[in-house]
C-alpha cells in the first residue's frame, strides 16, 4: 500500500484563475441554470395560482398571500443572483499547500463580503431578524477529502468533502503537477 505524505512533505502551489459565474452552491455559486430557472418556474407557478384563486374566490381567499409569496420569492432570487453572480468577483487564486486546498479570493471579493457583512448586522439590528453572511474563503484541510473528481479535457479538478467543495481549475503546465500532489497526498480519494 503506499503511503501518504505528510503535511510538512508538500510544498505552496498556487497559480491564478477563474471561478465560474454559475458555479454549484456547493462550490459557493449561486447554481446551476437548470436549478434557477426551476426556482423561477415555482415563483412564477405560485403567482399564476394565486391569481386565478384570486378570480374565482375575490380578495378574502388565499390567492392574494401566494401571489406575494411569488414575488417574494421571485425578489429573494433575483438579489441572490445579484450578489453571487453579479457581483461576485471571479478572479481568484487556487493553492495548494500543507494543511489543505483552498481558493484565496479577491480583494474585491473581500469588500464584497465586509459590506454585505454589515448590512446583514444592521438589517438584524434594526428588525432583530436577519441571516448572516460568511465570507467566501473555500478550504478543505487534507484530512476532510473525500473524493477527487478529475476533468483532464478541461483540467479540472474538484476536490470534495469539506464545508466547500473546492473546483481547482489548471493550468497546461500545472494540471499533472496539482494530480500528482493530490495523489500523493491522499491516494484513496480518486475513484480510478
């Protein structure tokens, strides 16, 4: 059986990159297409519902709360694709290093997550309601990795099992050069 490097073993690679615009939610995007355009079918769906038990049974029945679910809904959407991928920067760094794998963000990113950061405070301070917002600084420590997916065509690879999953996308000269310290590093992750 062979065995696994350790942490101390690997060296710091890094290299810069894109993520893509609609990456999936795992990987911090806002999803895919097909799951977005389903999320604007079920708004459109309760507006539409809403309206015709609106006709047939006047303003006392439930039409008029669907059809503001509707646009609720259909509002939550449209900021979401605002902030993930309107303004979300995709120029990033990918690395590798000893204690895992990871995607340093922009520093326009950075801004990003510290503004949006603190409208969430103030929206729970002013209403004593509200979410939170964590800043998107995908890393998966060595020991978390599951499963390494591997895309030669395109030379990608996605690293997954940690809070994100982490889509490494290469370069010609570093794509073996990542595989290679990724095999290294945790050989019982690939499924070939």
């Amino acid at each position: 059986m062979k065995k696994s490097a350790t942490a101390s073993d690997l060296p710091r690679m890094s290299w810069p990159g894109r993520v893509s615009r609609f990456a999936r939610l795992r990987e911090g995007g806002p999803g895919r297409p097909v799951l977005l355009l389903g999320m604007t079918a079920v708004a459109a769906c309760l507006g539409l519902r809403g309206r015709i038990i609106m006709e047939g049974q006047g303003m006392n029945s439930p039409g008029p709360a669907m059809i503001l679910l509707g646009f609720l809904w259909l509002g939550f959407l449209l900021v979401w694709l605002l902030i993930k991928a309107g303004l979300r920067d995709t120029q990033v760094t990918f690395y590798m290093s000893g204690q895992g794998v990871g995607i340093q963000t922009s520093k326009a990113q950075k801004q990003l997550d510290r503004r949006i950061g603190v409208l969430t405070r103030l929206v729970f301070l002013s209403t004593l309601k509200g979410g939170q917002w964590s800043a998107w600084q995908p890393f998966t420590p060595w020991k978390k990795v599951k499963r390494v997916e591997v895309n030669r065509k395109a030379r990608e690879i996605l690293i997954c099992g940690g809070p994100w999953d982490v889509r490494l996308t290469c370069t010609e000269e570093n794509f073996s050069r990542a595989l290679n310290m990724l095999r290294q590093y945790r050989p019982h992750a690939f499924g070939d």
